[in-house]
C-alpha cells in the first residue's frame, strides 16, 4: 500500500477508526506530559488538584476528566481547543501559563481532536481543586489579557520545508507538545520566555528530594521546594554538545545513557512522557536538538586556589566512583557495582547556565527515574556533602564546572545557601 506523509511529515496519517483516534489521542497526551501537572500521585488520572509553584503563588491544575459539573465534561472540542491553544477556559477565564497554552498553541487540529477524544474516553471523576493561593495582584485574571498581548503569540506549527520530516516532526514535539522551553528556556521577570535564548536552559521551582518506591517516583510528605536548573539543550560544549543523537534518544528513553542519568525533576518528564514516546520519535527529538544553534558558552574559572581546593573535595568525596578522570564507570564495567557512576565530563545538567541543580544533586543525593531502574544505583547526597561548608561545595562545583572540558562558569557561596 502506498502511504502518504501529511503535513510535512510533522503528523502522521489521521486514525481511522473512533478506538484508533483515541489511541492515538493517548499517545500525544504522553507525549505532552498532561499526566505530570494533572494527576496527583495518589491522585485519580487527570483529575487535578496538582499544586504548581510559580514566583508568583502557587496554582493548581484543573480537573480535565469529563464530569460535566467539576471537569471538562460539558467542554466541546472548540471550547478545549481554545484553552489549549489560547489559554481562555469555556466560560471566558484567561489561564494562568504556568498550564503550557503558549506551547500547546502550536498543536495542530488533528492532535487536538485526538487528545480531546482521549480525554472524553476517561471515567469521569468528581473532584474540585483548592483555590489558587497567589501574591497581590497576580490573582486578577484579567490580568492575563494584557500578558497575551505582551508576551504570547497564538498560532500552529508551521513545518520548515527545507528540513526533513523527522527534523520537522521533533521540532513539533519539542516546541509543541512536549514544551520543553517551559523549563529548559530562561524566562523573564514575568514569567514569559525569551524566545531569543530558546533552550539554552532556565531556572524554575519544583519539589527535592522525591524517591522511587517500587518502581514509582514518589515523594516526601512534606512538599519542600527549591530552584532548579534544567539544562542548556543546545549543541554548545556547556550543553548538549559531547552528547551523540543515540546518547540523547537513549537518555529520553530510559532516564539515562552513557552520558548522563536522570536525577532531578527531568525523572517525572522521562517517566510521564518521553518514555513512552516510539523510538523514532525520540530518535527524531534528538535530530531536532542537535541542529540547533550553539549557545555561547559561558567562561569557566581559572581561580587555581578555588580550583585546587574544590579537586581537593573531589578527590575525597567523589572520585572513587566518577574517577579522577571525571569519566565515571559504566555499571556493567564496575567491579563493585557500588562504585558505578555517569560521567561528569560532558554532563549538561552539571553545566547548565544556573548552578541550582548541579547543588541540589549534592546536596540531597540523586533520584534515579522510575525507568532506569537497575542502570545506576541511587546517590546519596547527605552522605556525601554531610560537614561541607557552602565555600567548600561552590569551590567543588567551580571545579567540575571548568575540568575535563567542561565550560561553565564559577559558584559561589552564596547560591549553595539558597539551596539549603
Ligand atoms: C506544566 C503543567 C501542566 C501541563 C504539562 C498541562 N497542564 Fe493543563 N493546566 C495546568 C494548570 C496549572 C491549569 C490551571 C490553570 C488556571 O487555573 O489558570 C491547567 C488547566 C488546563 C485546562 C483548563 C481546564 C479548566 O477547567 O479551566 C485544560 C483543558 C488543560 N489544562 C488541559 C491539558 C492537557 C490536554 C494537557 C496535556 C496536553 C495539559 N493540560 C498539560 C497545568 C498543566
Ligand atoms: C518540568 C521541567 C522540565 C521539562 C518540561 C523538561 N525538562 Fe529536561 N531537564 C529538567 C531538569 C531540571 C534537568 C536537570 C536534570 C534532572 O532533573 O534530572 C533536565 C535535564 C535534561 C537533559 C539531560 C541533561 C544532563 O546532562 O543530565 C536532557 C537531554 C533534557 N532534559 C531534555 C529535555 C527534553 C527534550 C524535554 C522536552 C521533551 C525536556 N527535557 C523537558 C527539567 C525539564
Ligand atoms: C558511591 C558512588 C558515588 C559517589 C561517591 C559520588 N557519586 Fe555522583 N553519582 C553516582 C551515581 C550512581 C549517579 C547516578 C544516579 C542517578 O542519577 O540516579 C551519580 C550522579 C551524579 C551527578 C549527576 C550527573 C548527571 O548529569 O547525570 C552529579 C553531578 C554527581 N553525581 C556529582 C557527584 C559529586 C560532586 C560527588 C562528590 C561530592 C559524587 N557525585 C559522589 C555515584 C556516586
């Protein structure tokens, strides 16, 4: 049979039958991670209530399962495609963007008529959730019109003809579903990204310190939140640049590669979404994120006291397990298979712009992915930064950010306490 690509490769052919569309509708619920921000953990599916922390309070998401009286079951397909593509609920409310509408604006109809048919096919769960709790005057919503009009461009995803149809279609999934900006793109001071430095990495709040218990993440009663920085996705050396596309489709994948391992709030994002994303999907994101424009890189330290004194602490406290050359040692060629770990030389997350993640790994240990289970044991961070003073974890961070061909810049004191 012939088949024909649609839409410039970006969408494959439209489902055929109502089992299939909501299938498909499925998957691209996936692979726009909805169940992150709308399912608590011990939550009904997509019923809500998940508290998300901004600089500016917290808001909870909303109940998108079809009960019509809580939920969206009185919603029709143009009043959800409004709110996921303008960010205007059914009765007129303007949404906070802490729910992604400036990405998911670029969801084309066929992806949106899926995802809708998905959502319809839910059992409808009658739950409200608690009201948003926001700093003066950001609770007005009307205040929002006037962010749209500053900071938001409405509009589909249009396929770049001179790249191919994998290239396009990991665009897609990067800028539209997947919105990984939302966190790998710096914002500003009212919480917009600055579409110019586009996945060179940010800075958002989320919880530490969740663990994994029978193969689920989860986390700690107490919800304790902190800075963290998500990597510079680009092909720069302080990014993504010692890393091959089958080292970043692998890493989507399963949490971790050769290169790296999920340790941080990137786990949820492996497990709610790009796990579950087909290999050439995955393989196509990695194409996309390698044909980007390099971010310049940032200048590492050449203090050699502040050097000398953090190689100092790497030596004692780290190296017999990232070796000393900072290559680490792959868990199928560890001798003691307590003393494995992925490399530091190349990591993006130990390099993003921000230092906030590169602290927190070492201050509260790292969490492996409920997907990578069995390819690096857990690290403990108390054990490991237990009687460091904050100079002495920026002099550490400072050396790992400028040896073994890493490329960012120093630390100070002063970003390890806001990390405590
Ligand atoms: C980063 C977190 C986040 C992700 C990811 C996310 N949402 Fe939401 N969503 C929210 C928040 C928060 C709200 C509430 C916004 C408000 O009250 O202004 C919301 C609101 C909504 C609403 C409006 C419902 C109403 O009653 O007002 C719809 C519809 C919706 N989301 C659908 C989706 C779908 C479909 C996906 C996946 C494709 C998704 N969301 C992914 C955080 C998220
Ligand atoms: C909720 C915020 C969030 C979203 C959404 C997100 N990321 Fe991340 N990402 C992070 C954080 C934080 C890290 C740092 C490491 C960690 O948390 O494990 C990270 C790390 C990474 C790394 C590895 C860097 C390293 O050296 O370890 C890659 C690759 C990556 N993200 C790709 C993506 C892609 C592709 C998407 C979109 C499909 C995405 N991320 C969406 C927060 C996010
Ligand atoms: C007992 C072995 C061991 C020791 C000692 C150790 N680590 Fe780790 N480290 C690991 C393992 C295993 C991982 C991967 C864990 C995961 O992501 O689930 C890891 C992950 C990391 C990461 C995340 C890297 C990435 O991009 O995925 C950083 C950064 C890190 N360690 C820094 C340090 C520092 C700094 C020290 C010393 C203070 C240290 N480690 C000591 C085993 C160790």
């Amino acid at each position: 049979m012939l088949m024909v690509m649609a839409g410039a490769g970006a969408q494959p052919a439209a489902p055929a039958s109502p089992a299939a569309l909501i299938e498909a509708g499925r998957y691209l619920a996936a692979a726009g991670d909805c169940v992150s921000c709308h399912t608590q953990p011990d939550g009904q599916p997509f019923a809500g209530g998940v508290a998300i922390d901004t600089p500016f309070g917290v808001i909870f998401s909303a109940n998108i399962t079809p009960d019509p009286g809580s939920g969206i079951g009185s919603w029709s397909e143009p009043q959800f495609a409004r709110a996921l593509r303008e960010g205007i609920a059914a009765d007129g409310r303007h949404l906070y963007p802490a729910f992604p509408y400036t990405a998911y604006s670029k969801i084309t109809d066929q992806d949106v008529h899926a995802i809708y048919a998905y959502l319809r096919s839910l059992k409808p769960v009658r739950y409200t959730p608690p009201a948003n709790r926001l700093l003066f005057p950001f609770g007005l919503r009307s205040l929002l019109a006037v962010w749209n009009l500053l900071f938001f461009e409405a509009g589909r995803y249009a396929p770049d003809d001179s790249k191919s149809a994998q290239w396009n279609r990991g665009a897609y999934l990067v800028q539209a579903l997947g919105h990984c900006g939302a966190c790998h793109t710096p914002h500003n001071a009212l919480g917009a990204e600055r579409h110019a430095e586009m996945l060179r990495g940010g800075v958002y709040l989320d919880e530490i310190a969740d663990e994994v218990v029978d193969g689920v993440l989860t986390p700690l009663d107490e919800r304790t939140l902190r800075a963290w920085s998500a990597a510079n996705l680009t092909p720069a050396p302080g990014g993504l640049g010692a890393w091959s596309r089958d080292q970043i489709a692998a890493y989507l994948k399963t949490g971790h590669s050769a290169r790296a391992a999920a340790f941080g709030p990137m786990s949820k994002v492996v497990v709610n979404s790009t796990s579950l994303l087909t290999d050439a999907d995955v393989h196509a994101i990695a194409d996309y994120l390698a044909s980007l424009p390099p971010a310049a890189s940032a200048t590492p330290s050449t203090d050699a006291d502040r050097r000398r004194a953090g190689e100092i602490v790497y030596t004692t406290r780290c190296a017999d397990c990232h070796l000393p050359t900072g290559l680490g040692v792959p868990r199928s060629a560890a001798a003691d298979p307590g003393k494995t770990a992925p490399p530091l030389a190349g990591s993006a997350a130990l390099q993003a712009p921000d230092p906030a993640s590169l602290i927190n790994v070492i201050l509260y240990g790292a969490h492996e992915s409920g997907s990578s289970q069995g390819a690096w044991p857990k690290m403990s961070g108390f054990e490991l930064s237990v009687g460091l003073d904050d100079a002495q974890i920026a002099d550490l961070c400072t050396y790992l950010r400028s040896s073994w061909g890493n490329r960012a810049g120093a630390v100070d004191a002063a970003a390890v306490a806001r990390q405590r």
